[in-house]
C-alpha cells in the first residue's frame, strides 16, 4: 500500500495576517526607547541601535531569554541603564504587524 502524504496542508499566514489594535509603545517615565537589533553578540547580548541615536549592548534579561527569540534587524523596547548609558535591558521584542502599526503612526522614522 503506497501512502501519500499531505504536502501544502497547513495554513498559510499570507491572508490571514491579524489586526492589531493595540500596540505597547516606550513609556518615557520608564526611560525606554526604540532600538533595532543590529548584530547578536552572544550570550544573551545583542547590540542595539536606539531610536536616540546611542548605540547600545543590550542584555536579555534571564526571565525574557527563552520566550523572546530575537534576530538581527529586529524593533525593541530598551531601557537604557541609569549607571552606564553605554547598555540597555531589552523588555520587549514587537512582531510584524506591530511593526506595521508603528510605521504608520509615526513611531519608527
């Protein structure tokens, strides 16, 4: 008995891209900023390019690194250290159509 398997059976995300309503943007009482992962360093450290024109070695948080996979290119909210300005927690790691949000509302120049 020959078996045929189901090639192309899952869902394609291509047309059913959900529509987001609310997005968690950087609270300035909190000193947080918008950075873009430019490179991953290892270790859970990557450095960042803030919105601020800094750029950063941010550090992934222990309670955040197995539930946030981040790559090169990413957007990110960082909160910039008040010791050394040099590095940054990252806190939260946005998904596609956040990102879309946040360029048609002017956030991301």
């Amino acid at each position: 008995m020959i078996r045929k398997r189901n090639v192309g059976s899952h869902k394609s995300a291509v047309g059913n891209t959900p529509e987001v309503t609310r997005v968690r943007t950087p609270r300035k009482d909190r000193n947080e900023v918008l950075a873009t992962v430019s490179s991953l360093l290892g270790s859970k450290r990557v450095t960042l390019q803030c919105m601020d024109g800094v750029v950063r070695m941010g550090r992934i948080p222990g309670s955040k690194n197995k539930r946030m996979w981040i790559r090169e290119g990413d957007i990110v909210i960082a909160n910039p250290w008040e010791i050394q300005d040099s590095k940054a927690d990252v806190t939260w790691k946005y998904t596609r159509p956040q990102i879309e949000w946040l360029e048609r509302k002017g956030y991301l120049n």
